[in-house]
C-alpha cells in the first residue's frame, strides 16, 4: 500500500495518515466477575453470554497463589509464599486479543468498574 505524501501541520499529518493507514485495534480491555474460584476458575465477561473456563484464558501470576524468592537486608534468600487466588465475586480486568479468541486476566479491580 503506497501512502501518499501528506501536507500541512503535524496534527493534520497525523490524522491523514491515519486515514490512510486505517484503524487497528488488536487488543480489548474488558471488564469481568470471577464465578468459581481455583482450581475450577470461571470468569463472567461484562456483555458476554457465556462463561469462560480456565482453558479459555491465561491469569497474570499476581492473581495465583505463588512463590518468590525474597532478601531482606542482604540476608540469605527465603521463598514467600502469596496467596492472592481470585475469589468468587472479585472483579477483574481482561485484555481480549486474537479477535476475542484469547483472554488475559490482568489484574483485580476494587470499588465500581462501570465507569460511574
């Protein structure tokens, strides 16, 4: 596809090359409720009909109970074991991509995440 030379200030650049180029969104952000917790985790994306199970969707490891290894003052290393598992009812943050044919559970959200 051949762009063609665009004339007039930066932002008017900008925007005709954007015409030209088109829109291309790879990635939803979308809001969700956890429906059954691990190790049978479920997720209810906001205006979706159905539910997804754990083979529909990866979760970001802040959200799984895991273990890391820490020091503190330069002392021998430990393992600290996080128990952050999502709950029944947590709301989260999901990135669709792949055309709504692949989800990642990015992190859990607090208060109200219809946008009041």
């Amino acid at each position: 596809m051949a762009v063609e030379l665009i004339e007039g200030s930066s932002v008017s650049q900008l925007r005709g090359l954007i015409k030209q180029v088109g829109y291309n969104k790879d990635v939803d952000i979308e809001f969700a409720t956890v429906t059954a917790e691990p190790p049978s985790l479920r997720i209810k994306i906001d205006n979706m009909p159905i539910e997804l199970d754990a083979d529909d969707f990866v979760v970001a490891e802040s959200l799984v109970k895991h273990t890391r290894k820490a020091r503190i003052d330069g002392a021998t290393p430990v393992d600290i074991e996080f128990e952050n598992a999502l709950k029944a009812g947590d709301r989260v943050i999901v990135a669709s991509f792949k055309n709504g044919q692949g989800y990642a559970i990015l992190d859990r959200i607090g208060g109200d995440s219809d946008g009041a």
